[in-house]
C-alpha cells in the first residue's frame, strides 16, 4: 500500500479556507491551514488527484527535506546530504526556484547557484556524469525556501502553475487568472443551483470556470502536462484510474451559464475558449452592453464579473460604475450580483449599499470582492409580513 506523505498547497491571499475545504472534501488526510497555503497529508494517488481537481491551489509542493543553514558552508553541505540520485538520473535536467527571507541569505539568485553546485558535484563525484540545468522544461523542479536559518526542500509536483488549465490559448485584455476566478466563484457561493450570467465576460475565464464547478468536473482535466509525469515513481495507471474516478463523479447541470461582452473580439476569444475546454453545451456568449440588458431569467441569477477598472482601460469612471449600479437595481431584480474591482474608490459610486466586502489581491494590486443582493420589488415590502 503507498504510504502517505505531506504536501503544501500553495494558494492566493484570501482562499486558504476555501482551499482547506477543498482538500477535506476530496480526503485529504491532517489538513492544517496557513499563509498563502494549506498543508495536508496523501498518497501518490492521491497527489495525482490534488493536482488535477483543485479549483484554488496554485501549486503542490512535497517536501523532502529541512535542516539548519545560517551560511553557505551549511547550505551546500544541508543540499548535499540529500540523496539526488534517487529522484534524478545524471542524463536528466533540473531547475531551482527559490524563495529567500532571510538575513543570513540575501539573493535568492545565490542560494539557486549554491544548490546545484551541491547536485552537480554529487552527480560527479559519483557517476563522473552531472544533470544540466532547463530552466523551460527541467526533468525535476526543486523548491528551496529559507525562513531565517531554516530551509526547506520540496519537490514540485505541479509544474507550471495549476491556473494555466490548458483551455485558455486566446487572451484579450487584462484577463483574470484561472484561480482567481475559480476562487472567486466558490467564495460567491456559486455552487451550480441556479442561472449564472457574466455581464462582462473578457476572455471567458469566470464563465468556464462556474461552468466546471456546477458540473464538478475536474479543474486541471484539459492540462497538457504535469510535473509528476517525468518523475522516477510516475504511474500511468494509476493516473489514468484516478482520472476515471473523477470523471464518473461529474454531475448534470438544469441551468444556463451566459456571458455577455460589448467586444466582437472579446466574445470570439471566449468562444474559443470555451470550446477549448468543451464547455460549449454549458455557456452560451453573446456581442451585448450589460447596461442596454434586463435579466432573462425566471427565479434566482447569480451574476459574477471583472468589470475594467482605471489601471486596465481607458473609461470614465465615475458614470461607469454609476451604470454598474443602476443597471443592477432597475433591471436584475432577484439577483446577487459579485463584482472584484481594484478601484477601490470607484465602489462609492455604484450606488448600493454592499452586503459582503472581501479583501483580495488581484496581481499586486489589492482589490475588493463586493456583493449586492437585488431583491425581488423593493427591500422594504420583501420584509414587509
């Protein structure tokens, strides 16, 4: 039986406790949440799982290994004393990334160079061979964080990372990222039982994504590769089983996902994208100003967008989340409606009163995750017995 061994999900300010979530329901065993990341515990399959269904993680590191090192003597020595050959053949490549914060350690440059000098030289004292460096497309990718004198290696298990799903090839301005949008949604509340509407759709990200969620089909299904598959210990059949369990595990869907967009070429590029990611029968995208629109639906819509703020094009401001506001209260009655926005000025001038405020980043620039609950007539005779 494979023995179970700890990973680290590393994720976005704000979605620990949605990854955390995340891991318990698909069995992840001793799930502790921190900063930017959750730890847990898995087997091989496991891991294979995590990597291809996590909706909010960016990237599954294993541990291998953690000593003490307040120089480079003790770094190379920590590095050295770690068995390479086990993960790593002499023909074969690798590459390092490292995060330093540290006083003994102060470029992180550095420390990458000490570490392969320490596998070079191990590979040849011992084979007379050594691994090269492919910092594109490495054989094994080492993670190396030094916290003050304490150092950690892990494996990476992901590769590039997990918000590059492999359906979105056409990006148009300023999209959102894969995980971000993922982790949006879940933090929404989005969970599949009712309509969904993008009302400002880009290049389709939010729309796929609702659209994996609602039909729980694996986030990471059409990636092309992961970094676990050039690993000694990769098991293509295990892989395979466990992607046959996930699929038997996607359910129907009884609603529509629409996504609207002013741009001819924003809805071209979504369109496309969503046929990437054979969603087609899903979502529907359509050429429309959300503020020339009127909710289609009978019943509950759950309305979640990126509207363009200051930093990405050129608007005036001010009358566009007016827009924003008055198109929400006249025209999409019975509806929560979520918007992210980095502009935090911006949010005085919708006009409503938001219900929830969540603090996210969006890139470097720290953004707000507001929600408007649009009542059915007014707020007043919803209460009214």
């Amino acid at each position: 039986m494979e023995e179970n061994f700890r990973m680290i999900a590393k994720c976005f300010f704000g979605f620990e406790e949605i990854l955390e979530k995340e891991l318990r329901t698909l069995g992840a065993q001793d799930v502790v949440k921190g900063v930017r990341m959750v730890s847990f515990k898995g087997d091989k399959g496991f891991m294979y799982k995590a990597n291809l269904s996590l909706r909010t993680a960016l990237k599954i590191l294993k541990p291998i290994y953690s000593f003490r090192a307040n120089n480079e003597q003790a770094l190379y020595k920590g590095i050295a004393g770690i068995n390479w050959s086990k993960l790593l053949n002499a023909n074969q490549t690798f590459v390092i990334d490292t995060t330093v914060h540290s006083t003994y350690f102060n470029h992180s440059e550095f420390v990458s160079q000490k570490c392969k000098d320490a596998i070079v030289d191990q590979f040849r004292e011992r084979t007379g061979q050594r691994p090269s460096i492919d910092k594109q497309y490495p054989d094994l990718r080492i993670n190396v964080h030094i916290d003050k004198d304490q150092v950690s290696v892990a494996l990476d298990t992901s590769g590039n990372s997990l918000h590059q799903r492999g359906y979105r090839t056409a990006t148009n301005i300023a999209p959102i990222n894969e995980v971000l949008a993922a982790g949006i949604l879940l933090l929404s509340g989005w969970d599949g039982q009712s309509h969904f509407l993008d009302p400002m759709c880009g290049s389709g990200t939010f729309l796929a994504e609702a659209a994996m969620i609602a039909c729980n089909i694996p986030a990471n299904i059409n990636r092309k590769e992961f970094a676990f598959e050039k690993w000694k210990d990769w098991d293509n059949d295990l892989f395979d089983t466990i992607i046959d369990s996930l699929m038997k595990k996607t359910r129907e869907f009884h609603y529509t996902i629409k996504g609207f967009d002013k741009a001819p070429s924003a809805v071209s590029k979504a369109k496309d994208n969503i046929r990437n990611a054979n969603l087609e029968d899903y979502i529907t995208i359509r050429e429309d100003n959300f503020f020339d629109t009127e909710k289609e639906v009978e019943g509950k819509l759950h309305i979640v967008f990126n509207p363009p703020y200051d930093e990405r094009l050129d608007i005036h401001m001010e009358r566009f989340y007016q827009n924003i506001g008055d198109t929400l209260k006249k025209n999409y009655p019975g509806t929560n409606a979520w918007f992210i926005t980095a502009n935090l000025e911006a949010l005085k001038f919708v006009g409503l009163k938001p219900s929830r405020k969540i603090k996210l980043y969006n890139g470097s620039l720290e953004a707000r995750l507001v929600k408007y609950e649009m009542y059915e007539g007014s707020k007043r005779t919803k209460f009214q017995v």
